[in-house]
C-alpha cells in the first residue's frame, strides 16, 4: 500500500502546489463561520501540505523558522516595501555532506534601510 506523501510526490509538484490553496481556502472558510474545531483541523491540513512542499523543495521547518526570526521587528509594511535583492539574508548550502540550509548574513546585499533603523 502506497501512503499519501508518496501519492501526493507521484503527482508532482502541481498537485501538491494546488494541495496548499485548496486547504488554506478550506481554514479561510472555516474560520469565517467561527468553527474552531473545523479550524484546528484544516489549518493542521495546511501546514502538513506546506511541509510536504517545503521538503520537496530540500528546505526544512527551521528554514522558515529562520526566516520569522529574521522579520522579528521588521514590520510588513517595510518588509514587502524592500526589492527582494536588498534583502539582508539569503539561503546557501553549508555543505553537500551536511546538507543542511543555514541563514547566513550576506553582507554584499545589506539592506540600507534596515541598517539606518538600527543606526
């Protein structure tokens, strides 16, 4: 018997891209009609999905952990108003033996915005 995440990787990344929208809209709807048990559990549908994605993706929960700490006293505002290439912060491959995805400071790319909020 075949389980549901290798169902869900036999479908390609389509399928499970289409997965999160279809269950984000089912959290939309159930928070609009105040159902928290609904809730609860369309939001732990979401973010199953959203883990099988991130990991087809060679990413993992710590890279989006990372990437909230990182916002931590940037307000949305600012943050959607910065050219992603100003962004402070980018990914990179520590090592092909580890294999694991660290936030690194990429001082070519310093945010001069953030840097005179801080000054």
């Amino acid at each position: 018997m075949t389980s549901y995440v290798a169902t869900l990787f036999a479908k390609g990344d389509e399928a499970m891209i289409k997965k999160i929208g279809e269950e984000a809209t089912e959290a939309v709807m159930a928070a609009m009609d105040g159902d928290k048990l609904r809730l609860t559990a369309e939001i732990a549908d979401l973010w199953f999905h959203c883990l099988v994605v991130l990991v087809r993706n060679g990413l993992r929960p710590e890279d989006v952990f990372a990437e909230l700490e990182r916002r931590e006293g940037v307000s949305g505002l600012q943050e959607k108003a910065r050219p992603p290439l100003t962004r402070r912060y980018s990914l990179r491959r520590e090592s092909e033996s580890h294999g694991q995805l660290h936030i690194l400071q990429d001082r070519a790319r310093r945010d001069p915005v953030e840097e005179g909020l801080r000054g």
